[in-house]
C-alpha cells in the first residue's frame, strides 16, 4: 500500500475513471466507487493496479446517507486515511421546467448535489484529524451559464460550486484545500445520444473534450495546486468564455 489515498465517485466509467487514474498516476491508491456497473468497475480497479497502485471497488449510491456513511466508515476502518476527494457521480434527467417532474428534480438534486453533503462529511472528519487533504467537486458549465431543458441540473451544479467555495472558506485553516471543475461537453456515456456536431461550432478548440482533459485538472488541483482553494476551473475548450 502507497500512503495516500484517494475516493473517486461515480469512477467505473467516463471522467471518473480517468480522474481514478491519473491520481493512480501520482502515485495515490485509489477507491472506485461505482452504483450498478460492477463489470466497469472491476476493469477500472484492474487498470489501476497495472499501474502500480492499490485499488478497490466500493458500490454505493452516494444519494444515499446511509449507504454513504457505511461505506466510508468501512474504508476509513480499512485504509486510515483519505487525502483526496472527488466528488464526480453524477446523472442527467433533462426536460423543459415547465414540465419537469418532482422525480427527475429529486433524482438530479440527490444524486449531484446532497451527495457531495453526504459524502464530504464523513471525508472532511477525517481530513480534519489528518490536518491535510483536497476535494474536487465535479461541477459543470451549466452551473455558471445555466441551460434551457437541464433546470435539475444546472441547478444542482450551480449548488456544488456554493458547496466548493463555503467548504473552502470554512476548512482551509485545518489544511484542506476545497475547488471545482466545471467541465463543458465531454465525451462520455452522458454525452453520447446528444447530437454535438452543433457544439463544436461554439467551441473555440473545436472539439469535444475528452475524460482525460478533464483528469489532468482534477489533478493538478488536487495534487500539485498548493495555494489554490475555492476555485472554479471551466475546462471547456472556452464553450462559456
Ligand atoms: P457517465 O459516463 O454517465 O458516468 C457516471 C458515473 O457515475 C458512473 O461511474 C456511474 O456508476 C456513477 N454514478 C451514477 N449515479 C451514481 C450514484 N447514485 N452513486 C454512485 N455512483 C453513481 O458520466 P460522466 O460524463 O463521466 O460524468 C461524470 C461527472 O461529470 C458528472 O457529475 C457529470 O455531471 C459531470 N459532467 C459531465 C459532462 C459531460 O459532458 N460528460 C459535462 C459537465 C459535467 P455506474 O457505472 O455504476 O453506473
């Protein structure tokens, strides 16, 4: 076991998974945490010990408290110590607001935004003991910019940036660096039935981005960024300059 650890959520797939392992590239242990795909999972938690590290699956749904506060319990029992977390799972249940259901606002709002509640608590306990540690929350463009058909969301990451920077105000003087990264389109499984051929008209790079772009600034916040707490890094290709 290296001695430090990372939590990565929602990590079997998409920009999770290659946050997991850019930080298993900086030399952290990772924690996989995933909510169906035990397959994906698996397949990351092999991806990341070719690299040298130690890793495990760990499901569970982080829009539930009481899944979350067993879970963590069971790796802080396990491993001792977290030093890194990135608060990524997330879902999408687009729609117009006028016709938004209660259910898909709930399901948006729970699994986006209280899970980072849920989970950050439990983790900044520890953190705190440690007097060290840095959390990335996985915010999005539409958290600043807003968007028609995604109320639920946009809201909710408009709410982890809120998070972020009260978090950062409120924990720097125990050692825990807290930031955000607001990534634009990026091709995942989340992104795959919309019809981005349109985007990258607006997008100054021209293109989509990919997991890894997204990685790469997870990890220079979490890792290497020292003296930087509260910050929001769009990573976008300049989609909201
Ligand atoms: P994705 O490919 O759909 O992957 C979602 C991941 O979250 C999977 O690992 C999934 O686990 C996990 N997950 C979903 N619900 C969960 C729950 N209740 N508990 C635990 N894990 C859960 O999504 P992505 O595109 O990589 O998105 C990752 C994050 O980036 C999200 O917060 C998303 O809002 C944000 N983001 C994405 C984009 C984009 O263009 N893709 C843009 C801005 C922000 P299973 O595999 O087990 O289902």
């Amino acid at each position: 076991m290296s001695e430090k650890l990372a939590l990565v959520t929602g990590a079997s797939r998409g920009i999770g998974k290659a946050c997991a392992l850019e930080l298993a590239k900086a030399g952290y242990d990772i924690i996989v945490n995933y909510a169906g795909n035990a397959e994906a999972a698996e397949k990351t938690v092999q991806e990341i010990k070719a690299l040298g590290v130690d890793a495990a699956a760990y499901k569970f749904d982080v829009s539930n408290k009481e899944e979350v506060d067993k879970s963590i319990a069971e790796i802080i029992e396990k491993y001792g110590r977290i030093d890194v977390l990135v608060n990524n799972a997330g879902i999408t249940r687009d729609g117009l607001f006028m016709r938004m259901s209660e259910e898909n606002w709930n399901a948006v709002i729970n699994t986006n935004l209280s899970s980072a509640f849920f989970v950050s608590q439990p983790v900044v306990k520890i953190m705190m003991k440690q007097r060290s540690g840095a959390i990335v929350n996985m915010a999005s463009v539409v958290g600043v910019s807003g968007n028609a058909g995604q109320a639920n969301y946009s809201a909710a990451k408009a709410g982890l940036i809120g998070l972020t920077k009260t978090l950062a105000k409120e924990l720097g003087s125990r050692g825990i660096r807290v930031n955000a990264v607001a990534p634009g389109f990026i091709n995942t499984d989340m992104t795959k039935d919309l019809d981005t051929s349109k985007f990258t008209e607006f997008i100054p790079l021209k293109r989509l981005g990919e997991p890894e772009d997204i990685a790469k600034v997870v990890k220079f916040l979490a890792v290497d960024a020292d003296y930087v707490t509260g910050q929001v890094l769009e990573v976008d290709g300049g989609l909201i300059i």
